[in-house]
C-alpha cells in the first residue's frame, strides 16, 4: 500500500481525482478478495480486466459433483457395476477353493505334507483373491506291511475326494490310492500263499 501511494505521489501526473479514484478501486478491490475468502465472492476477482485472476475452489453443489464423479470423499476410485459383479465372482471363487483345500486337510490328517498354496488374482479393488490351490499328500506304501499300505490308500483316496467338487487333479491321486492298495492286495496274496506252501511242506516232511 505504501509502495502504491509513493509511486503515485511521485509520477506527478496525477490530479487529486485521480487519487481518489485509485483509492477507490483499492478498497473495492480488498473488500472483493474479503468476500471470496469468506465464500461469498465469485470464483475469479481482478482489480481491472487487464489484472491477474485469483482462482478459488469450487464450493457447493460443484464440490459434490467432483466427489461423485469417480471418486470418493478420500480419493477412493468409484466402482462401476461391472467391477463389483468381478468381484463378487472372486470373493465367492476365494471361498470356494479355500473351502476345497481345507476339506483335504481335515480328512488326509497326518499324511499331509504342506499347507495350502494359493495362486491369487487380483480384483478390482487392489485386493488378492485365491483362485486355484493345492496341498501335498503322502501317496507312499508302507514298506513291508501290505495291510497298513491298503489303510493308507483308503485314506489317501478319502482325502482326495473329500471335497464335494473333486477336481481332476483330485480324482487322479484317487485314482493313484486304488492302484497303491491293488498292489498291496496282490503283496498280501502272495505273502499268505508263500505262508501256506511253508505250512505244507513242513506238514509233508513231518509225514
């Protein structure tokens, strides 16, 4: 202010209403920026149209269009219909396949090797959602005991297809349990016909 009336005292070429007048438009150029500080001014206010625009943000009804339109009051992307239908899809896929590879778990018991792993897919909203799984089984005979080697495939078939959607995946390693526990049948027969031929011969020796 003090810079503004020096300069004007000394340029000398103005008269004492032209003073006035430049004070004037001061006081109503400061009373205009008052009233946009309070909220009550225009968006844009200038001291003569050849000034510089003093920008405010928009307020009201305009601030409510910028928070709907996209974007949420924390500056969270709005998500469309289709977004939330693909994540609906995933959460009940999460669940599904969770769900799955508990139901190994609780019925294989000891002969799992691992816990579950996941493959994860990522929605929508930045967050993982399991898609697949899997976990290990022991599938390995007892050595030298047939009897316990078909428990243990009966086992290893339960837990295969202990889930109410067997997967291929599963069914194969079903499919791998009836294999190990023929084997094991066929161990046994033969044990038990090599028992009866040592029985006979030391019954025909005895004779």
């Amino acid at each position: 202010m003090s810079d503004f009336g020096s300069s004007e005292l000394n340029s000398g070429t103005f008269s004492l209403r032209g003073l006035q007048e430049a004070r004037a438009e001061w006081r109503k150029w400061q009373q205009g920026f008052q009233n946009s500080l309070q909220g009550n001014a225009p968006a844009a206010t200038a001291l003569s149209p050849d000034a510089p625009m003093r920008v405010h943000p928009t307020q009201g009804k305009d601030r409510e269009k910028e928070i709907t339109s996209g974007h949420s009051a924390f500056g969270q992307k709005e998500l469309s219909e289709q977004e939330k239908q693909a994540i609906a899809k995933l959460k009940e896929t999460d669940r599904k396949v969770r769900a799955h590879e508990e139901a190994h778990i609780r019925v294989g018991g000891n002969l799992i090797r691992s816990r579950a792993q996941y493959a994860y897919q990522t929605g929508p909203d930045g967050k993982l959602y399991a898609v697949a799984g899997e976990v290990s089984i022991d599938t390995s005979p007892v050595e030298g005991d047939p009897d316990a080697t078909i428990r243990k495939a009966a086992r290893v078939k339960a837990a295969a297809l202990a889930p109410p959607d067997p997967s291929p995946q599963d069914r194969a390693v079903a499919a791998e349990a009836d294999v190990m526990a023929m084997r094991a049948r066929l161990e046994l027969a033969r044990q038990r016909s090599d028992q009866k031929e040592s029985v006979g011969t030391r019954v025909n020796l005895a004779v």
